[in-house]
C-alpha cells in the first residue's frame, strides 16, 4: 500500500478493549476528505485492537459512507489480534471488493431474472460456500476459492477409490497447488497463507502450497532437464 494512499486518525483502543482515545467530528471531516482527493475505489479500515472494542471503525466506517465507495472493516474481516495480518487481509478485501461485488450483484439478478428461486453461492477458500452477497463483501476468502474445490473434488474421488490420505497435485493456467488430505476428515487447514508475496490469515483455509504458473513450472523442469 503506497504511503499516499495510508491515512491515520487520531484515536487509541488498549489492549482490554478500552477506549483511550476517539477522534472528533472534525477529524473524521478531514479525513474523508483526504480519501476523496485520493480518488480511491475502496477503503480498508484498520485500527489497534479494533477487535475489542470496534466502535471507532464503525464511526470512521459511518463518516466514508458518503463516498459511495466499497468498504472494508477489520473488526468485520479478521476479528483477532495480531495487527500485520489483520490489517493486510483487510487491505485485500478492499483491493478484491469492488470488482466481486459488481460481479456477483449482476450475477445474482440475472439468475433470479432467469430462473425462479434460484440462487449464487460462492465457493470459500476453506472449501464450504457461502452467498453471492456475501461473496462479495467477503471477498479475500475466496482467493483460493479455485484451489479449494479441486482439494474437495479430489478427497471425494479418493474416498470412493478407498484411499486414506493422497497427495493433491493440481496443474492449471496459472499455478501448480499441491495439498496433503486424510480422506476421512479432508484436507490439513491453516490460519494463514502468503499469495503472491501477500501475507493473509482467515479462520479457516484449505492448506494449499503454490508452485509457479504452470507455463513457467514446465521451463524451469525443461532447464533443468538439459541441464
């Protein structure tokens, strides 16, 4: 994130959720203000110990909304303590946002135009589904939505062969996932992934190792091959 873009607000949360300080209306004028000159397309509110005690990201959250611009709160994303992670995956909610919520919202009316009571559900990168709406405002926890429902296609293969724990190699266009599955219980979970050099946590993710696009993963055996 380019430090034109970082914007701070004058307040303090302690570690017990306790409110030290809150910025005033004043400062949350300047402040949307600022974001506005910007030109951003999103927002991603990340405040100490928000977790605890979120009232002043709901206030900063309430002062943007005049913007009409998507945002992304970490009290709402990545509800627990450590700062980095919480803070960067809230920063790729808000960089995925607008481009899935346009996505889905048109998606969702075609389908209910075309089909009567039909819905949009979402694959997660831990594998479960949730909502188109929900798709879109959660957005960072479908980054390896793609991934996931080939480790759930796979484990599912694997118990009808009648195999106990696989190894999951999945070459596409634009990357090799490798996983490690009990075929009983599914595939080993993670709170944390690093994805394109960006470090994110979740709740809850299918733990999936990325090799490089699977183009460049055939050079670099071609090279070594030769070699």
């Amino acid at each position: 994130m380019p430090k034109e873009l970082r914007f701070g607000v004058s307040e303090r949360v302690s570690a017990e959720g306790n409110i030290l300080r809150s910025p005033s209306d004043e400062d949350l004028a300047v402040l949307v203000e600022a974001v506005r000159a910007s030109k951003a397309k999103a927002v991603a509110i990340s405040l100490l110990f928000s977790f605890a005690a979120p009232e002043t990201e709901l206030r900063v959250e309430a002062a943007l909304q005049e913007l009409g611009i998507p945002i992304s709160t970490s009290h709402r994303i990545l509800p627990e303590f450590r700062e980095y992670e919480r803070a960067s995956t809230t920063v790729v909610n808000a960089y995925l946002a607008p481009k899935m919520e346009q996505y889905l919202l048109h998606l969702e009316k075609q389908v209910a135009a075309q089909y009567e009571g039909g819905r949009v559900d979402v694959m997660q990168s831990s594998g479960g589904i949730h909502s188109g709406t929900a798709g879109g405002t959660g957005a960072v926890r479908t980054v390896l939505s793609g991934p996931a429902g080939g480790v759930m296609g796979a484990c599912t293969v694997a118990r009808w062969a009648g195999f106990e724990r696989i190894i999951g190699f999945d070459v596409g266009g634009t990357s090799t996932d490798v996983f490690l599955a009990e075929t009983a219980s599914g595939a080993h979970l993670t709170r944390e992934s690093v994805v394109a050099d960006v470090q994110w946590a979740c709740p809850c993710w299918i733990s999936i190792r990325q090799a490089p696009a699977a183009g460049r993963l055939h050079d670099l055996m071609s090279e070594a091959y030769c070699a």
